[in-house]
C-alpha cells in the first residue's frame, strides 16, 4: 500500500503583526468561488506607528494570482487597503493564496499576508482522479473510465479535451459525462502525476481537470514510489537509501542523479550484500531544505535503456526542537501532481452515525413562505463546509441544485446543529423529490438524505 505522511505540529500560527512591528496586516476572505474563476478581497494594512512607512513590491507566489495597490506610503496611524486577486485554478476545499511585499521597517522587511477562501468544483466528486497503480510496459496497457456528472448544474456535460499527457489515451463520451484513459506503451517509467483537461458547457465553471497517477514499471525498478522520508529534523544525518533493481537480474548502470524541490545530494553505492542486477542511490537531506512538508522528485538517468527513473519524495522536514502531536500514515489517495501541489483526504466520516435524525423537526423559527419545509439535524460538523439542496420532479432525477451559496455550517465542532430550509419556488399542488448534499472541508460532496417526497401546498 502506498503511504504518505500526515503530522500535526504543536506550532504556533503566524501572527498578524510581527514582533515590535508597527505594521499589522489582515488576511482577506474572498468567500466561496467554483474552481477556474477569479475572486477578490481587500488586504488591510495598519500602520500604529508615529513614523509613515513605505511598501512596495506587492507579488503573488500563484502564477496566476496578483495584487494592486494604489499606494506606496502608509501615513501615521493609518489603514490602506491592496487588492488581492486570486485565481481559483484547481483548487478545491479550503484555499490560502499567499501574497509578498516589502517595507522599509527596519527588522521587518519582507512581509507576507494570504487571501482565503473556499472553492467549490461542479464536479460530483470534486478533484477526480484516475489511479493506475503499477503499470508494466510489458503487459497489456491499462485502461479506467471516469465518470464527469454535475449535480450543481443542469444538463451538464463536458464538450472537448483541452490537453493530455503524451503518454495517455482519452476518449470522451458522446454523451460528455464520462471519459476513458488508457496508458501508452510510450509512457516514461517511474511515478507519473499529471492532469488530463477538459472545457465544459457550464458557466459557472468552464474546465475541470482529471488527475492521472501511474507506478510505471520498465526494465529497472526501485523498490517503492512514491518513497516516504518519514520525519527528518535539522540537524540531523537525514539520510535514506533507495534500491533499484534491474527486473531481468542483469547489471546497470546509472548516469546522473538530480533532485527536483528536493535540498540535499544523491550518490550510487554497491547493494550490499552484493547483487547482481541492484544499485543503491543514497539521498541525502541537508539542513537547507525549507521547514515544512516535502514533495519533489529523484530524477535516476539509465543511460543504456536512454530512460529517466522518476522517484516521487514526500516526507516532514522539522526543526531541532519541533514536537510532534499526532502522526498517522493515510493511503495516498490524494498523491502529489506535477503542479507541486499535494493534499491528504479529509479522515472519513461513518454519515450513519453522524445523522442525528435527518428531516425532522428543527428547534429554529422556520423561513418564511408556504413553500417545503426541509429540516434536518448533524452531529459531527467538524469536518462539514456546508450543505447544498437539490430538487426533481422525480426520485430518479435529474436533481437540480437549487441554493446558489452553500448553506453555512452553524459549529464547526461536534456538538451538533439543527437547520431549516424552505423551497418557495415550488408550485402549490407539484410533487417534488429533495435530497441534502455535505460539502467537506477538502471539497469533496456526499448526499446526507436520500431523496424525499413531497407534495407543494
């Protein structure tokens, strides 16, 4: 089973204004936005000193992101406000853009402050991801469907492929609500993450990409990839070897060795005991590498196949003295792209018993109108972003989407919380069928009821 890191860190968070700094800084919130918009929110800046200071070089550390802002002197005492615009991409779930600028505080030069939100995808399930698991290029290629259906929009459907790895097949649906990949012959060996592009017919989100994961297996193989680190601390020997081996048995040799996000050295040594067909990359870590998670890549040149290994790295890079709260191994169910990006699925919620009673009666004063009253009841809402309502004319659909902004969770914790929703747009004397979506905090969507019938008065 494939693994990947997931640690809590007994650290601080940031704080709004660094130490003896006079400058303060708020995050913005830019709200909820589908994936591939652009949204916006105001960054806050406060000067409490008695001395002006000056800002500038405003950036985005997202490509796509930026900034503006009209001023370049923060008076004594004063607020100014920077623009902040934020792609929404790929993201979905919770979503921090990080933004820079400098300041000519003494002590306090570069400074940093994010723009924060939640983005939704029209998706059903929100990132897809088709997962090949071990792909060997001398058997026979695999191939998985996907499935591309939007309960958020009526009549979805996805209309053309925008782009694809080289390296795989697709071939969409007549009906656009499903495509099937198939891996080449010519696919590079090693761990493969890319993303497979398609534009929809939806206005509220125009593309949606398809994440491909694939352990491609040729003539030499190391003996696991992704390779997981595990936790490594500054000063430390941070050191791990890696083993390749050669599936016929047969010597190799290996060419240059390069480290992709990666801060540290790899060398070839001698298996030991010693092998026929087996070589060992000894991947070093140096205390340059930046705190945090790491996710990069060993780039392993076989020169006599003329191939590149890729070794997908992941692992926890900590400070001396840091403390470890909690660490769980997860299955990499949401493994790391070509993007850089990676994220670890929310922990998994049993819905049955996080039901206190759906579709009963609230203690909240119901909303006005004599449309249908939908009540429901949540226990564990510490994982939940909110709920979403749908609508048919019939148990089997289609269900439309009908509440625009998703219906806030009330705590997020596991106290529980009661809600009430009224429809007064259903026609009096219509049969309707309703059913409740979760939207998690990762982004991804369950229904918490199954559909329920009921008669417009």
């Amino acid at each position: 089973m494939k693994t990947v890191l997931a640690v809590w860190l007994m650290l601080g968070g940031s704080a709004a204004m660094a130490a003896n700094s006079r400058l303060e800084t708020t995050d913005c919130e830019f709200g909820e936005a589908y994936a591939f918009n652009r949204a916006e929110c105001d960054i806050t800046l406060s000067n409490s000193g008695d001395a002006p200071i000056r800002v500038a070089d405003f950036r985005a550390d997202n490509p796509g992101d930026s900034v503006r802002a009209d001023f370049t002197v923060l008076a004594p005492h004063a607020k100014a406000y920077a623009k902040a615009i934020v792609n929404t991409g790929n993201d979905t779930g919770r979503s921090r853009h990080v933004f820079r600028f400098h300041s000519d505080e003494q002590g306090h030069e570069q400074r940093t402050v994010a723009a924060r939100g939640f983005v939704l995808s029209v998706l059903d399930e929100g990132r897809p991801i088709v997962n090949f698991d071990v792909v060997d290029l001398a058997g026979e290629m695999p191939s998985r469907k996907v499935e591309l259906t939007s309960h958020d929009v009526a009549d979805f459907r996805v209309d053309k492929l925008l782009s694809a790895p080289s390296y795989v097949d697709v071939q969409l649906a007549a009906d656009g609500r499903s495509a099937t990949l198939k891996i080449r012959k010519n696919a590079p060996w090693g761990y493969q993450g890319d993303y497979v592009k398609f534009r929809t017919n939806a206005k509220v989100q125009d593309e949606v990409w398809v994440g491909v994961q694939a352990d491609v297996h040729g003539a030499v193989v190391p003996a696991t990839n992704p390779f997981a680190l595990g936790v490594m601390r500054v000063g430390s020997r941070n050191e791990q070897l890696i083993r390749l081996t050669s599936k016929d048995g047969k010597d190799f040799a290996v060419g240059s060795l390069e480290l992709e996000k990666l801060h540290g050295t790899a060398a070839v040594e001698a298996c030991q005991p010693a092998a026929a067909g087996c070589k060992m990359v000894k991947l070093h870590i140096s205390d340059e590498q930046p705190l945090g998670s790491m996710v990069g890549k060993l780039i392993v040149e076989l020169p006599a196949f003329s191939q590149h290994l890729l070794i997908a790295v992941n692992g926890i890079f900590l400070g001396k003295d840091a403390k470890i709260q909690k660490l769980d191994m997860e299955d990499l169910t949401r493994s790391s792209q070509k993007d850089g990006k990676a994220s670890v699925a929310s922990p998994a919620v049993d819905i049955n018993s996080a039901i206190q009673s759906a579709v009963q009666a609230a203690e909240d004063v119901a909303p006005e109108g004599k449309g249908p009253l939908l009540k429901w009841s949540v226990m564990n809402e510490a994982p939940i972003h909110g709920y979403q309502i749908f609508r048919a004319g019939d148990e089997k659909g289609p269900f439309v989407l009908l509440n625009a902004a998703t219906i806030a969770v009330k705590k997020h914790d596991n106290s529980g919380s009661s809600y009430q929703w009224r429809d007064n747009s259903a026609r009096t004397g219509d049969t309707y069928w309703y059913y409740i979506g979760i939207v998690y905090n990762d982004g991804h969507k369950q229904q918490l009821t199954g559909p329920q019938k009921v008669v417009a008065k």
